[in-house]
C-alpha cells in the first residue's frame, strides 16, 4: 500500500545535523513524512548545502533583506507556502517566531530542545546543566508555542551527566540522543499517534530504556495506540 506523506519544512540557522538526522530517517520507504524544504534564515549555514547535496529545495531568507523582523518572517512563511508544507521542524531555527505565526502552525509545528523541558528552556543548557550539579540531562522535542521552548512536550530522552563530563561532552551525548528522538517525535506526529490536547499531548504509549542508556519516551514499540482514547481529541 502507498502511504501518503506529510510534507515537511525544516527550519535551521546553522550546521543541520538535526535537519540530517530527519532526512536520512525519511528515507526508509516506510517513513511516514518527507523532507521537501530546507529554509535558513543564515546564508551561511552549513546545513544548507547539506540539504541541497540530498537534492532537497534549500534557500536562505536572511534578515538582513527585509526592512523589519515581520516582513522577514512574512518571507519565511511565504516560501514555506510555495514549496507546500503540512508541518514544520524547527532544528537549531534561531530566531523567535511570532504569536501570529505560532498559531497559524498550532498542532503542527514541533522543536527540539537540548534539555528535559521545562528545565534549562534557552541558550548554554550544557553548561547551565553541569553548573546545577544534575546528574541527568536530556533533549525534548515540543510542539511550538508563543513561549520559547513552552510548548506541549511529545517525547523526550534522557542521558547520564558523568563527573569527568565538560560542556563539550555532555552537549554529544546529548546531541546523539536528538539525533534519535527528532525523528521519532516527527514520526509519531506524522502517523498521528500523538494529539496536541490543550498545555499537554496525548497518547497511550510509554517509554524504554535502550542499549545506550538512553530513556526514550514515548516508544512507540512497547504498547500499541489507544485510538479511541486519541480519537477524544482534535489536533
Ligand atoms: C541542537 O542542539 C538543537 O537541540 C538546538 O540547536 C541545536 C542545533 O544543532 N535547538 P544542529 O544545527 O541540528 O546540529
């Protein structure tokens, strides 16, 4: 049977290695989303070329060009439109998105964060995280709200903080965790199994630990979705 992809922009403003991990994962036939787009708001951002190198449509919006911040974002959105996107990921996008633009996405635009949200929301979580003294430390990916790194929380894993651990390290660790999580977390949006239901999302499956030492929740191999609980709420 065909499956019919969601189709997906990716937002970045630098090296892309979250971008990347999302598209070699939609390159399993079975993956349920495609990467159509790869938007920066940087000329220079490394991820650009690396999209373009997978023959990915790439473009630079910079800031720079417009007269304001809502006429760049107005550009943002216009070429998120013309390629043809049923969601957006954010992966490294620096720049604050407005309300406006926040709600025109609710439900359907997702960010990965490198901390167990709610803690440690903003810049330098790796060395906030050693200087807390906590021993584990994580990555979320969200849905996207109006409040930076607020939104609904879909699936998150966590990593241990070693004592011999510097800023370095730790951001590693944690960077091999999101390169796993983001495109769970897309997957699961995409086929439907998770549902924004008001400040939390919904579903039925629960976590795992795996061979790296990973938690990884949710799994979507330990329990299967209860569709008549999801069915109870509208994206
Ligand atoms: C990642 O750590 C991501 O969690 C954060 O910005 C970083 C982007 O890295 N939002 P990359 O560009 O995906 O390599």
């Amino acid at each position: 049977m065909k499956i019919v992809r969601k189709r997906v922009v990716v937002l970045i403003s630098g090296r892309g290695s979250n971008m990347q991990a999302l598209i070699a994962a939609a390159k399993a036939p079975d993956f349920p989303a495609e990467i159509v787009g790869v938007i920066s708001d940087r000329a220079n951002a490394g991820g650009l070329a690396l999209a373009h190198a997978e023959g990915i449509k790439a473009l630079a919006v910079k800031s720079s060009d417009f007269a304001s911040g809502e006429d760049h974002e107005a550009a943002i959105e216009r070429a998120i439109g013309e390629i043809g996107a049923d969601l957006i990921c954010l992966a490294g996008y620096m720049k604050l998105l407005s309300a406006e633009f926040v709600h025109r996405w609710t439900g359907r635009m997702i960010n990965i964060h490198p901390s167990l949200l709610p803690l440690f929301k903003g810049l330098d979580t790796h060395r906030r995280v050693l200087q807390s003294g906590m021993r584990v430390h994580g990555c979320t990916v969200h849905f996207v709200s109006p409040e930076m790194d607020g939104g609904p929380i879909i699936a998150q894993a966590a990593v241990p903080v070693a004592n011999h651990d510097n800023e370095d390290s730790l951001a590693a660790r944690v960077l091999k965790a999101e390169h796993r999580l983001y495109p769970l977390a897309l997957r699961l949006l995409a086929e439907g199994k998770i549902k924004l239901d008001g400040e939390r999302v919904a579903n039925s499956l629960i976590g795992q630990v795996d061979d790296d030492q990973m938690i990884l929740s949710p799994d979507p191999s330990k329990e299967p979705v209860d569709v008549e609980a999801l069915a109870r709420f509208t994206p």
